[in-house]
C-alpha cells in the first residue's frame, strides 16, 4: 500500500472510531461533552487531511 493511501486510510479509521466509541458509552459521558470530543476530532480532521494533501501533494 503506498504511503498516501495508508495515511488516508489512517485518518478515516480513525475518524469513525470516535463517534463508535461514544455510541457504545453513550450512558458515561454527557451530551456536552461528546458534542465537544466530536466537534474537536473533525477540527483535528479537518487539519490532518489538509496536512496530508499538501505533504503528498
């Protein structure tokens, strides 16, 4: 698998795997504070792949 398509997979699996995990401890956390996680990990997204384009560009 070449580099850019590892990396891209990296980001997207790892995108994905914040809102499973909150589905699956929906009852610990508050709604506040998934909103929040949630909100922070697509800004976090959002940079990473706008890195990754220009890395690889």
């Amino acid at each position: 698998m070449e580099d850019k398509k590892f990396f891209y997979l990296l980001g997207v699996i790892s995108y994905i795997s914040w809102p499973l995990y909150f589905l699956m401890k929906l009852s610990e956390y508050p709604t506040s504070d998934i909103v929040e996680a949630l909100t922070f990990i697509t800004v976090v997204a959002i940079f990473y792949f706008i890195i990754l384009y220009f890395y690889f560009d």
